[in-house]
C-alpha cells in the first residue's frame, strides 16, 4: 500500500493498493465520526463491477448508501445531470453529516466533486477513482465541472476531497483501449518533469507495476498542486496537450475521448515546438514512439481554423491572451503567454508532420 498526503486548503491522503474498496468505510468513519449516509455517485458500466463490494465496505462501517447511477460518458456530465443529482441528494434527506462518494472515472468524478462543492455550500466528498487517467490525474487537485454546449468544463469549483482511494485491482478489469487513454496522461508527466520516467513508462507498464505507476504521477502532480492550488501559475503546466485536446473533443461531440484527444494536442504542440526550434527533435520523437506505443492518436483530420475556433473559448484564455505550454527539453516544459490569434499558426505547425 502506498499513501500520499496531499497539503492544501484541506489536506488529505490518497490510498494506492490492491483491493483498497474494502478500505472505504473504516476510512470514511474515521475522517467522519458523525456520518451516517454515503452517496454513492457511479455510471452503469462501474456500477455492474464494483458497486457491491464498495456498499458492503460501507454496511461493514456501519454505515447506510445510497446510489445515483448515471449513463456512461461525458453526455452525463451537464447541467440537467447535475441539477438531477442535487434533487436526488434533497430527496434523499442528504445532510452536511453525510458524504459523497465519486465511484468512477474523470465525469463521475467531476460531476459528483462539482456537487458536493455546491449542494449545502459544501459536503464531504470521496474520489474513488476506477480508470487509470482518474486514478493519475482527474481525482487529484480539486477541479471540479461539467460541461456547457460552448465546451468543456467552463463550469466547475476547486473543491478539493476529503480522502483518495484508487483500488488498482480495477485496471486488470480496464478494457485496453480506456488503459491507453489513460497513458496519454501518464506520458503527460514525464513530458513535465522527468526524463527519467519516461525512460521507466513502459517497463512499469509490462511489469504490472501500477501501484509505482500510479504514484509516481500524483507525486508529480501533488507537488505542482501544492504550489498552485487555484491555477494561477505553475498548475498550468499540467494542461500540456489540453487546450488543444479539449477543442478535439468538443468537435468531435465527445466521440474522441479525453486521453486521445490530449495525445494529438502534445503532439501537436511539440511538433510545432520543434519547428521552432524551442526544443530538439528527440523531444518529439520520444513523445512520438510513447504515443504509438499504447496506440494512441498523434495526429488528426480535423482542421486548424476548425480546432481554433473551438479553442477560443479554452478556460486559459485571458483577455486577448492564452497560455500554452511548450516543450524545451525531454522532461521538461515551460508556460508561454502568447496573442490569441498567433495560437492559430502554432496549429498550422503543429498539424504538417
């Protein structure tokens, strides 16, 4: 087992181990003597697997749940959704005594942290990660959202959980393709931070070793988080691909999922990089070969006035500025405010191998 605290405006631990649902209970209890409910927060598809065992972790603690199930996908993560959820939790007589557990990936965990942040001005909230780019990224931080019809997240709250538990017994269940998606984030961070890691990605992956994995990243991102909590500077950096990608997934209607479209937005962005010359072409083509490992996407159909359009409305987007994020070195990147309108031509780049 390993465990991480997490310092910030609240502080907490993130559990990584085997089997650790059947730790959520006596967890639970312990950070909150007073609970007596939990609400559970799944989609269908995570629900079927491991909603029983999560429910009798709690029953064991003695504490009674509820559960709202929702359709998989980022459809689910809007506003009539989360209206609906906080309805539910008036429903069912939901106090500031009682907790919300987000069982599931990136949207149950957005949708159910952008709930809790606001149902009561605020309850205590678990994430309980099930995918691996949940586990490494979306659970960690304290960004909650849903989307809008204008794009993604440009609603949300930075609510931080009370407790993290990723039960890495749920990616031995992970279909391939969600696990690659996941490795777009993980690829993500050591494009970040360490040369090192890249060079360990993909023998950790063979090996099985996703408990290392999985730390290794959410230390990386702690460590950032703790410095920036609300997004003012350094937290930036973790948007490396995101501006991009967001706008892939929004003309996409979502069919692109997240750790695919992030993929071709890294790509995009260091080829563009290299043009440039801000950074050497071994920078892309480790990037490159990682990507194409886990098959993930390093380009796409979709044109660069099409992806600009959609990027305007991307949440670093200050003014008539926005912040990218550029490659300098293996393992490392730096932030970079430029004009709006040049963001179009460092598409153009990055889009022509």
């Amino acid at each position: 087992m390993t465990t991480i605290n997490v310092k910030l405006s609240q502080s907490y631990d993130i559990i990584i181990a085997p089997g650790a649902f059947e730790l959520i209970g006596g967890r639970i209890c312990a950070l909150l003597p007073g609970v007596r409910t939990a609400a559970i927060v799944t989609d269908s598809n995570v629900g079927e697997l491991y909603l029983r065992v999560v429910r009798e972790s709690l029953s064991k603690a003695g504490l009674s749940s509820v559960v709202y199930c929702i359709a998989p996908g980022e459809s689910s993560k809007c506003a009539s959704e989360y209206i609906a959820l906080l309805n539910f939790l008036a429903d069912s007589h939901f106090t500031k005594s009682d907790a919300i557990i987000a069982l599931g990936g990136g949207v149950v965990g957005d949708l159910a942290g952008f709930a809790a942040a606001t149902y009561l001005r605020g309850v205590p909230f678990i994430q309980v990660p099930t995918s691996l780019l949940a586990m490494v990224d979306s659970s960690v931080g304290g960004k909650t959202a849903i989307d809008l019809e204008a794009g993604k997240n440009l609603v949300g709250a930075f609510y931080q959980p009370i407790l993290v538990i990723c039960d890495t017994n749920a990616l031995r269940t992970l279909p391939r393709k969600f696990y690659n998606d996941g490795m777009a984030e993980v690829i993500k961070y050591g494009m970040l931070g360490s040369t090192e890691f890249l060079n360990q990605v993909l023998q950790m992956h063979e090996d099985g070793a996703y408990e290392p994995l999985i730390a290794t990243c959410i230390r990386m991102k702690r460590d950032i988080v703790e410095n920036d909590e609300f997004d003012k500077g350094e937290r930036k950096l973790l948007n490396f691909g995101h501006t991009i990608g967001h706008a892939i997934e929004k003309i996409s209607d979502y069919k692109i999922p997240h750790g695919e479209a992030v993929a071709i937005g890294m790509a995009i962005m260091t080829r563009a990089s290299c043009k440039q010359k801000l950074c050497p072409p071994e920078c892309l083509d480790v990037l490159l070969n990682l990507l194409s490992h886990f098959n993930l996407p390093t380009n796409t159909g979709y044109s660069a006035s099409a992806i600009y359009e959609a990027a305007l409305r991307d949440k670093k987007r200050d003014g008539e500025f926005i912040t990218i994020i550029v490659p300098t070195v293996i393992g490392k990147c730096e932030l970079r405010e430029i004009p709006v309108e040049s963001l179009l031509n460092w598409i153009e780049m990055g889009l022509n191998p």
